[in-house]
C-alpha cells in the first residue's frame, strides 16, 4: 500500500516496513510481537488518515499510528493471511479459525479501543481478505465456499459452493463477485444471490489470489503460469499470457499494459489488448507478493529479502528505481548491474 | 543433483502425494485412513516379495539344526564352518540375505512419505503453493480435495506426537520382531537376535518422537499388516506363546520336525534357542519325537 509517498508493507519476518517510495529509504519499521517463526506478515495494510491496520500471522490484528507506534492489538483466534479491511467505522479481518471478524472501532482518544460487533464463521480457513459493496461483505473460504455475509449484523446472505478450497479475494464489479478456485475454476456469481452466471474452467492449477478488472475484461492470474483475459459480461477467454512459474501474486495495471508477478523471478510486463509481452524484467528470484503501483512505479517483494521498485514507462520500458533488502538499513544504489 | 531431485520428484513424490490424496478423499476425507489405506496397498504390492521372504525364514528355520551342527562340527575352524554353511544354503535353495529385500524396498518409501505428508500438510501458506504443482491437473479430484484434515483421533499427523505414537510404534515393532526373527545357529547369533528384537522397536520408537505423526501411523500399520502376512505364512506360534495361548514348545514342532528329517547331533546350548524352547527342537529325531509326546502329555493333564 502507498499513501502519501510512503510504502507500507510487511515481510515474511514479520516486520513491517516503512519506506519513503521515492528513495526506498526507511522512514520506520515495526516487528510483530508473536515468535519469530510465527509472525510473517502475507496480508496487505490497511491504511486510514490516522491508521493502520495489519495482520499477523501471529494471529493477532494490530493498529498503529502511520508514525509507527503501537495503538492496539489484539488477538484473533487463529493465524491472519487476508488482509483486513476498513470500511467506515469497521475494520474486517479473517483468520484461520474460519472466522471473519468485525471490529467496531469504538474510541481513538485517548486510547484506541477495538471490540467485535459480530463473528462470521466458515467450515476452514479463511486466507482471502473481504471485498465489501453495497453493505455485503463477500468472502473466499477453504471450506470451498464462496459468502456474502450481511455487513450491518454479520448474518449470512448466501453462500456459493465452489469444487475447492478458495483464498483469492473477490473482485466486485457492477453487481457480480468474480472470484477463483482450487477446482482450476474461474467462477461469476450474482452479487445479489450467489447465483452462477459464467465459469471459466481452462486452468490446469489453481487460483491463488485475486483477480483485476479493467473495463471490460477481466485478468484471472493462475498457479499454472498463466494470466487469463476474460470477457467481464461471457467469460470467453480472450488472450492468456504465459510465464514461466506460478503467479501467487496478483498483476496491476499500468498505463496501458499489466506486470504480472511470477515464481519464475521475472515481471512479465504485457500489452493489455493482447497480451503479447512489451517488456521482462528478470529479478532471478521468486516474486510472490501482489504487486502495488504508484505513478507508474510498481513495487513488489522477493525471495531474496528484498523489496523492489521499478519504474515503468507508457511504451513498457522498465528501470529499477531502488531495491531494499529487509536484512540491511539502507538501500542499494540505483543503476546497478541487473537485468531489470 | 537437480536432476535426481526431479527424477525422484516425478517417480516417487508424485504419485505418493497424488495417491495420498485420491485415497483422502475416497475415505471421506480422513487422512489417517487414507494412510492406512496407502499403507495397506504398499504392502499389497509388496506381498509376493515379504511371502517370498517368509517362507525364506520358514526354510532357515528348517535348517536351524543342521546349521548347529556345522557350528559345532567346525567350531575351531570358521572358515570351513561358513563355508559349509553357504553349501548347507545353496542345497537347500535359501538366501539368507533375501529377507532383508522388503526392508531396503521400505527405505525409499519412508523417505518419499515423510517429504509428501509434509508437502500434504504444509504449515504455511506459501508450501500450501508449493503443493499445487505436485497434483496432477488430469486428477480433478485431488485439487477438489485440498486442504487436507490434518487430524486424526485426536492426533496432527503433520507434527510428531511424543507419547502414544511412540510407544504403538515399538510395540508393533516388537511384535514384527518376534514374528520375523530368524532363528538362531549358534549363541552370539542368539545375542544379535535378541538384541535386534529390542534395538529396532526402540529406535524406531525413538525416531517417532521427532517425526510427523502420519508416517508413525504407517509404521504402525505396517507393521500390523506384516504381522498379519507372517502370521499366515509360517504361523502365529511365536506371538500367540506370548499371551500364552498355547503350551509353550508347539510352536516348534514345525522346527523340529523339519528337523528331525536329518540325521543330527544334540547340541548343548539347545535349551537357550529362542527357536526351540524348552521341550523340543534339538534336532534329534527321538527328542523331537519326545518333544511331541510330551506337548501331547500337556494336553492330557489338561484334561
């Protein structure tokens, strides 16, 4: 997450980071209270004007200032992999208990105060983090369910059985949830009663996190390697993109093309109208996280510890901006010799 | 090495990480069963090499007499004495290390199952990704069926549990043991016998402490279906001596009388054989024969 020209982002060591994201400098860091082995941060920050919100895998749910100070925490009843979500005076957040919790923020002066108004509970885990539109909340469980769960008292609306476990967020658009499976299975629903309205089922692995939309198309990334641009009305299959690993984290879009994070150490960098690639910017180690962009800046995480800007222009040239590495205070020069 | 890493991958995790996982959701999605169910057709497949195996132990055992006599014939002379122990094999169509077969065949199973229940039950998100590419896209069923239930009467098959499973684990061992354990020539093969007898259940008892809990489950059940195959093959004597079910000393008739086909010697440490027990078994035809008649006697006092 980037607000104010600052990055926010957690690590697999359960820091979470601060960065300026001009000069990849570090304005804070602040480690999770749980062990060491047991607090790595999957989930992406919520951000308000006066807070953060993250999730551990500690199993607790953390609030601090955007200085960097601990306002609250509390813990949660099993580990938190979706990312919490803010919506007015509710902060949403789900864990592995198969809970989805909702935290009325009750005082913030002097002291932050967070208490649950309602607990949604599912049959497994919940690692996807809740979409919310026109006061529904939709969820992904590995119960293979699909919910819309009932904002205001956290009762359930409906609930879609997919054919496997679901971790993806997801996706909201005009009136229909689009979300992926472990089945290999792209599926449509009705916002407003779950019902199916197309499913894609031409993946050969399965969908781990979420899809984006633009326009009329949709962008489905799969554990197979490949992004598949749907038609967002049909779901007929419009282009696929192929890399050379799993995609674990989502693709953004930039200007008129999408980067696509994969496993195999590469940003596949793509022309949106069909696919064909622009630009590849090889970082020789896993890209697992959801890439964020800002002003043509796409940021992401790697294997190696480290955390990467590269900077895209509108013809799809690429340059990395700055790299930090999580297990050193500064980051490294620009211009450096890498195939990025 | 990333070669043999993908070989091994493709011929041994694959298929055990796919097969797991068909049977998982064949058992209503219960992994332990699917485990005992894996369990079960290892050893199925296994069958002809362990029936092969105890039926070698069945004919050792026939011959335990006569190898004591070529101990004791060439007891200052040991190269002669194997020698004539090798012939004594060759004759009578036994390998002694044929028996080991089914247990070098285990290795490369234990090792293939402990990595896949680990991929199976991943502890963190990022293995749960690395399980995907280990399923066989042509197998809906096995993407359908994750996650997997990592419990199992109470137990996380995915961490190792360190007092039931450990103490199951060397008694069925144990049991394994006794069933399986080849008889004695001579006493320092004796003192081997049964130092194996408890060395193995105890390691291996040991081991479970550190190991996930579903591959201590294999070894159990494993163990229970050898148990069960052996049982079948040369008898249930030497467990059911145990609980004392019957007079001690029948089980060894099948020894003796084996034995008593060939002219033999009696030998002086007779009475110390676990293979022989008290009463018979000396590889004397007349002690075989009185070892009869007084099992015989047993059954009349009983009366």
């Amino acid at each position: 997450m980037v607000q104010d020209e600052t990055l926010y982002i957690g690590t697999a060591e359960g820091e979470l980071l601060a960065l300026d994201a001009v000069s990849g400098e570090t304005l804070w860091k602040f480690v999770l209270l749980g062990e060491e082995d047991e607090r790595a941060i999957y989930a992406p920050t919520a951000v308000t004007e006066d807070a953060l919100f993250v999730g551990g895998y500690d199993g607790r749910l953390y609030v601090l200032s955007l200085e960097g100070d601990l306002l609250w925490q509390g813990s949660l009843g099993g580990e938190v992999v979706g990312g919490p979500t803010v919506v007015g005076d509710l902060v949403l957040v789900s864990d592995s208990s198969g809970a989805l919790t909702a935290f009325d923020i009750e005082e913030r002066v002097p002291e932050w105060l967070l208490l649950s108004r309602w607990i949604f509970s599912t049959g497994d885990k919940v690692w996807s983090s809740p979409a919310v539109a026109e006061g529904v909340v939709y969820i992904g469980s590995l119960d293979h369910n699909v919910y819309a769960v009932n904002l205001s008292n956290g009762s359930e609306v409906w609930r879609f059985p997919t054919g496997g476990g679901v971790t993806a967020s997801p996706l909201v658009v005009k009136g229909r949830v689009y979300v992926g499976a472990f089945d290999g299975v792209f599926y449509a629903l009705d916002a407003a009663t779950g019902a199916e309205v197309w499913r894609f089922d031409g993946a050969d692995s399965w969908y781990w996190t979420h899809a984006i939309a633009d326009n009329d198309t949709l962008y489905a990334p799969s554990l197979d390697g490949n992004l598949y641009a749907l038609e967002l009305t049909t779901g007929r299959l419009k282009w696929t993109m192929e890399t050379e690993g799993p995609i674990v984290g989502s693709p953004v879009i930039v200007f008129d093309m999408i980067a696509v994070p994969s496993a195999d150490g590469k940003l596949w960098i793509a022309n949106l109208r069909d696919g064909t690639s622009v630009n590849v910017c090889n970082v020789g180690e896993e890209i697992r996280t959801t890439l964020v962009e800002r002003d043509g800046v796409v940021y992401f995480g790697a294997r190696d510890r480290s955390i990467r800007a590269i900077s895209i222009t509108s013809a799809g040239q690429r340059s990395e901006k700055w790299v930090y590495f999580t297990d050193r205070d500064d980051p490294l020069p620009m211009n450096r010799a890498v195939d990025c | 090495m990333e070669t043999i890493a993908a070989i091994w991958n493709a011929l041994i995790i694959g298929p055990m990480i796919n097969g797991l996982v068909l049977l998982y959701s064949i058992f209503f999605d219960n992994f332990g069963l699917s485990i005992i169910g894996f369990t079960i057709i290892v050893r199925g497949v296994m069958m002809p090499l362990t029936v092969k195996q105890s039926k070698q132990m069945k004919s050792m055992g026939a011959l335990s007499p006569r190898l004591k006599e070529i101990q004791q014939r060439y007891s200052k002379d040991r190269q002669r004495a194997s020698q004539e122990t090798m012939k004594l094999y060759k004759t009578a169509g036994v390998n002694p290390l044929g028996c080991l077969g089914p247990m070098f065949v285990q290795f490369p199973i234990w090792i293939g199952l402990y990595q896949s229940i680990l991929r199976i039950l991943p502890a963190q998100p990022e293995s749960l990704v690395g399980l995907s590419k280990h399923l066989y896209p042509w197998l809906p069923m096995v993407n359908g069926a994750i996650p997997i239930d990592r419990t199992f009467l109470g137990l996380d098959l995915a961490v190792p549990n360190p007092v039931i499973l450990p103490i199951l684990v060397g008694v069925s061992m144990w049991a394994m043991q006794k069933m399986t354990m080849m008889p004695a020539a001579d006493s320092r093969q004796e003192s081997t016998n049964r130092m194996m007898l408890w060395m193995m259940p105890l390691m291996f008892g040991f081991f479970t402490t550190s190991f996930p809990s579903g591959l201590a489950m294999y070894w159990i059940a494993s163990n229970v279906v050898g148990i069960v195959i052996q049982g079948f093959v040369t008898g249930w004597d030497p467990l059911l001596n145990l609980v004392n079910l019957v007079k001690p000393g029948r089980g060894q008739q099948q020894v003796a009388t084996a034995a008593a086909a060939e002219p033999e010697k009696e030998t002086p440490d007779d009475g110390r054989d676990r293979d022989e027990g008290k009463d018979g078994g000396r590889g004397d035809r007349n002690r075989a024969k009185g070892a009869r008649r007084r099992t015989r006697r047993g059954r009349n006092r009983r009366r």
